[in-house]
C-alpha cells in the first residue's frame, strides 16, 4: 500500500471519528452551480458572437450585390476597313 493511501486512510478515520465536516468541504457544495452558470453564460456569449457574426456577412453579402456596378452597353462596331482594289 503506498504512503499517499495510507494517509488518506487516516483522514477518512479522523473525520469519521470527529463526525464533523472541515468547512471547505461544506462550502464546495455551491461551486457546481456556480460553474454550470458560468458555463451557460460562455455559451450564450459565444451564440450571440456567431449570430452577430453571421448577420453582419450577410448584410454585407446583400449591400454589395446591390451596389455592383451596372452592366455596361457594348462598344458600337467597328466599320470594317476597305481595300481598295487594285487599278
């Protein structure tokens, strides 16, 4: 058996013969709760970053379809050049 269980042993005899909690012990009671709430906060944050996120790409997205530059008439033809013929 190694040292670090066998001291723990001890502890576990102590608090049982004691019948008493240390008060750590008693006060870790609250700090799921106050893990979960943060856990649901970061996860609020990070949907709310995403979704202004997407919003703002396709703002972007809509406003430069719509500013494109209008399509451009075709050049006029060119009159085809003629050769004189040979006198």
């Amino acid at each position: 058996m190694s040292l670090i269980n066998q001291v723990l042993r001890d502890l576990d005899q102590r608090r049982a013969a004691a019948g008493t909690m240390p008060p750590a012990v008693k006060t870790s009671a609250a700090l799921p709760a106050a893990a979960a709430r943060r856990g649901v906060i970061a996860m609020a944050t990070a949907a709310g970053v995403l979704l202004a996120g997407g919003a703002s790409t396709l703002a972007w997205s809509l406003a430069s379809r719509s500013a494109a530059t209008p399509p451009t008439a075709e050049p006029p033809p060119t009159a085809a050049a003629t050769v004189a013929a040979p006198a």
